[in-house]
C-alpha cells in the first residue's frame, strides 16, 4: 500500500532547472537536484535499485524547438546524488519522456526533433533505435513527426508512443510497434499500428497492465485538449476512451499510483493535480508556483 512516505518527483523548468521531490499532498518539497542548465523533461524511477533516471532536452533552443544534437540521459540515486550521464550529449536531439521497464532492464525514451523512439541498457549500453518518423532536416520541422511520449506493455509485447502534430492542431497520434522487434531500419516499418489520429496534441503516457489501460496527457485545444485521458487496447484496437479530467494548464506529465487509483498530472502551469479514478472529472491541485512542471514520477515509501 502507499504509505505517507511517498514521493512525487517532479520537474519544473526556469532559468536553472530542478528536479523536486513532494509527498502526493504536495507539502514537504525538497529539491533533489538544482541548478541545471539542460532542460530536463523524463523521468522514471528503477525502485528495486533504488536509481532515477532523467532525460534532457539541452540546453540550446530556438523558442520552445531543440534543434540542437545536445539531450542526454543521467542516473542518480533516489535521493539526487551521484549523478552519472550514461547516454552523453551528441548522441540524441532533444530527450522527452523516458520510461523504465524492469522486466528487460531497459530505459526508452522519445527523441522529438531526433524523430525517434530510443532505448537502452540502464547503464547506457546497447543504445537501439526502434522507430525513426524521419530522416531529414525538413522532416525535423514537421511536428506531426515529433515522437513525445513513451511507455511499455512488457506482457503483451507492445512499444507506444504519441506523435504531438502542431500546437493544437488536432493532427496527433499515439501509436504502438511490436517491443522486441528490432528492425534493420527503423525509418521503414510496416509492423506500426495507429491507435488514434487527429487528437489535440497528446503527451505523455503511462501503461497499466492490470487494466489493459492506455493513460496520456493531451496539452491541445480545448474542449478535448488540456485533458487526462484513457482507453482500453483490445485486439490491437482502442476503445472506451474516456476523459478524466478537463482544465489542464498545458498538460505534459502523468504517473498513475495503482494502490489508491488515482493519477497525478503536471503542466506547464505549473501545476501538479491529482484525480481519482472513482471520481472522475473532479481534480485537486496539490502543487504551484515551482515554474513550468515537465516530467512527474511516482516513488513508493518503505
């Protein structure tokens, strides 16, 4: 069960970046780690080894875009210290969600203006391509794309990931490929299956697999924009999907606490809010004012 114990980590972005730590009532905030140049965005938490892992975007942009070949990939302890880049900078654009899958000791994450969905070993080996939108310069400039979000349905074989399209431009996708396929070129596939087309502009994901559960942020127009999402994969098809909370401020992070059955969300509002699956619809903020809130993972107590 949760205990009072738990942690939310949260990434919040301003001139210096941090990663934060708050109970899930959002008191006791500690900053775990402070000063960051590069943007942070992912985070994911290995409990069993007691290890985060964050994904960066870099730290040269042009507005809200990453052109730059400067995302990289740290390790640090539950705590913030010994930090450890295991995936340096120059080996990716910009890093975004990053997931943690325990059963292969595997890290993916999404790379947007790299056009790609990545993984590797958790100490930064055996770095593999798995999906490549794009091969070009030009391609790079097309949101639709953009690979964002990421997660993994280990059980049932499948790699997912959302492609944003415009800024609320009703073009978005979530998609999923088979896990352990690896193929010779990740730009040619003919084993992606869409699950949705021409959503507001989804984010983040998170998988349940008890549920057969597709949870994701979508930070797009309103009214289906700015949302918390769900739906069953059944047979390769996505169904009942349903929104769980309106009124997000730009949506970006999700982490599902499976105990109390309830999701905290983040946005670039920042705020992190949290909603109860019994009681869809109806969300609390539990956290502000600690600038724009990016990536958010959920780390259980003793």
């Amino acid at each position: 069960m949760s205990t009072s114990s738990d942690r939310i980590v949260v990434l919040s972005l301003g001139r210096e970046s941090r990663v934060l730590s708050v109970a899930p009532d959002g008191s006791d905030v500690k900053v775990l780690i402070g000063g960051l140049e590069s943007k942070p965005d992912g985070v994911t938490v290995d409990e069993a080894n007691g290890h985060l892992y964050l994904s960066f975007m870099g730290a040269i942009r042009d507005g809200d875009d990453f052109w730059a070949t400067d995302g990289h990939i740290e390790r640090t302890n539950l705590d913030g210290s010994d930090r450890r880049v295991i995936v340096p900078v120059g080996t990716f654009y910009t890093g975004k969600q990053i997931t943690f899958d325990a059963a292969s000791g595997r890290l993916y994450w999404c790379d947007r203006e790299g056009l790609g969905v990545l993984s590797c070993r958790t100490d930064g080996s055996d770095l593999t391509v798995h999906v490549r939108t794009g091969t070009t310069a030009e391609h790079r400039k097309e949101p639709r794309r953009h690979c964002v979000g990421v997660t993994v349905d280990r059980d049932g074989g499948y790699l997912y990931w959302t492609q944003k399209g415009k800024p609320k431009g009703g073009e978005g996708m979530i998609l999923r490929a088979p896990l352990d396929v690896v193929p010779a070129d990740p730009a040619v596939r003919d084993d992606i299956e869409m699950l949705f087309d021409g959503l507001p502009e989804p984010i983040d994901l998170e998988w349940d697999g008890e549920s057969g559960t597709l949870y994701w942020t979508d930070r797009g127009a309103e009214p289906d924009g700015n949302t918390l999402n769900r739906a069953k994969i059944r047979d390769g098809r996505a169904v009942d999907h349903e929104i769980l909370l309106h009124g997000l401020d730009e949506g970006i992070g999700l982490t599902y606490d499976r105990d109390r059955r309830r999701v905290f969300v983040s946005d670039l509002g920042g705020n992190l809010r949290v909603v109860s699956l019994d009681r869809p619809g109806v969300g609390e903020i539990v956290f502000q004012g600690q600038g724009k809130l990016t990536g958010i993972a959920y780390l259980h107590g003793d």
